[in-house]
C-alpha cells in the first residue's frame, strides 16, 4: 500500500479543524511548499525511490548547498546495518552540566548559528528529583554547583514512538537500528511530532539556517544532519551519518567524562550491554509506555 500523499493528508486536518484553525495550523506547510519545486511535491516516498532517484536528489541537494551556502559538501543515504540495534546509556553521577554534548551536537549537526540550536537539552537537578518540569536549562554559573546533578535529554528513540504514530504523511518513522527518522523533505511541518513527544526531543526549524561556508560539515547523511529547510520539524538520529559507519556519536566523543555509552544492544560484549546488565538503569516517563531506548543510570 502506498503511503498517504501530503494532499491527501491536508485534506484530512482540513476536515478535522475548523477553517480558521486550519488557516493558522496550515501557515508552516504554507511556507514549505512555496519554497519546493515541482519535482520536490511530486516525488514518492523515500521509501518508494530507486537508487537511481535516491542518487538524484543527493546530487541536486548537494548543488543546493553549494549554491545558497557556499560549500562543498557530500551527502549519503546510509542505511541501516544488519545485526545492529542502537541504544544509549548516560551516567548522571559523572555528568557535570558542562553541556559540552550539546555544542558538539551543535556543530556536528549543521544547526542555525543565530540560535545556538541542539538536540540535547541539559537540565539542572536538584539532588533526589526526578522532577524535570523544575529542571533549569538556562543555568548559567560553574558547574557542577553544590546540590545539583545534571540531566541531557534529547531523542530518546523510543520503539513505540507516539511522534511516528502521529504524523499524517509518514514523514517520520522508526528505522531497523532502532533509530527514529524524518524525510525533511517529505516533513509538512504541521508539528504534530513535536507535541507527541513527552521528551520536548524535537525542535520546529522557523528560518533557514544561517551558517558560514567554512563551518559546515561536510560529511552529511540524507537522514541525519544534511541542512534542514525552513519549515520542518528536526531531531536527534545517533549521529547515524557517524553510527552506521562504526564511529561513535559527537555528543560521546565531546563528553570530558565519560557519562555516556553507545552501542548496539545486540552485541551481548558491547559496552551498552554491560551497563544494561549490570547498573540499575531506567528511562524517563516509563508510566507512557514509549519504550526508549536512552537509559540513565547512577553509579551506586
């Protein structure tokens, strides 16, 4: 069965909503479809394209880039290793709030300069809450301060994802390796992904990014941190551009400390396994049944 065109889905929230309402929660789809050509509205699913299309729009998007940016860049549409299933642990007794993680995931990920946008959030706890509505993320003094501990919360690729289940065009789904995708060209930027999402994991690009030609990275993934256009809804996907060539993610490698753990679940001698074996890990908002797959543990 082919999936729902974007038509079709509008016509859908047309009928939902009132006509006011529907003038104002269409304004962003609005904004996307004037900046697509007509191949771009015509184009099937990425699930539906040939290599040979897939290669096309790789090519036209990297010409894109050189044109409105200035850079070289190269992109690639890895895909998902068999054998593997990608988990995330982080260690809140050794995370010091320096939120070296978000700027890492801040460069790495070719996000707006302006706003010094990332998709990790760190918030400041006080020690013994579990309260994340009083978590602090503006904190701004050294760190770690006396009393606190520190939280990163970003996409936590959850295997019953409410934000796939909600989208009305299939632009976001739940890849193989456990890691939860967008099309950002298939993405109408209606936001229902972004109010699902008990984690706040998912951020709404309002602009085009502004980003000096000599600061871009290169080395992009269609799936992952090519640039967004303004108008779509964008996440966190393990660095998969990193991950599914075996390199690790830039949140891990930034991290002075150690706090963080990478790996695939499937292999019983990974890293990830042991601490899922053997520390007492739990995930955020259990109660939801979201089934993440980003763990927190203490060391004691």
């Amino acid at each position: 069965m082919s999936s729902p065109t974007r038509r079709v889905a509008l016509k859908v929230v047309g009928g939902t909503l009132g006509a006011g309402a529907f003038a104002y929660a269409a304004r962003p789809f609005v904004q996307w479809a004037s900046a697509l050509s007509v191949d771009e509205v015509l184009r099937r699913h990425y699930k539906e394209l040939t290599p040979d299309e897939m290669s096309q729009i790789l090519r036209q998007l990297e010409a894109d880039t050189k044109a409105r940016y200035g850079a070289d860049v190269h992109i690639e549409d890895l895909p998902p290793q068999e054998g593997v299933s990608f988990g995330y642990a982080l260690n809140l007794s050794v995370c010091i709030g320096c939120r070296k993680c978000a700027e890492a995931c801040h460069v790495e990920n070719n996000h707006d300069r302006r706003t010094n946008n990332s998709y990790i959030r760190v918030l400041e706890m006080d020690q013994g809450s579990f309260d994340m509505e009083r978590g602090q993320v503006d904190y701004d003094h050294a760190v770690p301060a006396p009393g606190k501990y520190y939280m990163p919360v970003q996409c936590h690729q959850c295997d019953n994802a409410p934000c796939v289940k909600v989208c009305p065009v299939e632009a976001t789904w739940k890849e193989p390796d456990g890691v939860v995708v967008v099309d950002y060209n298939w993405c109408i930027g209606c936001r229902y992904c972004e109010a699902a999402c008990p984690y706040h994991a998912r951020r709404f690009n309002w602009q085009a990014p502004e980003i000096p030609a000599d600061q871009i990275n290169p080395d992009q993934g269609y799936l992952s941190n090519r640039i967004r256009p303004k108008g779509v809804v964008e996440k966190c996907t393990f660095c998969l551009h990193r991950t599914r060539r075996g390199q690790l993610p830039a949140c891990l490698e930034a991290c002075p400390t150690g706090a963080r753990v990478f790996g695939n679940l499937l292999d019983p001698d990974s890293e990830i396994r042991w601490v899922l074996e053997h520390k007492r890990v739990y995930v955020l908002k259990e109660e939801l049944g979201t089934r993440p797959r980003f763990f927190y543990f203490f060391d004691v």
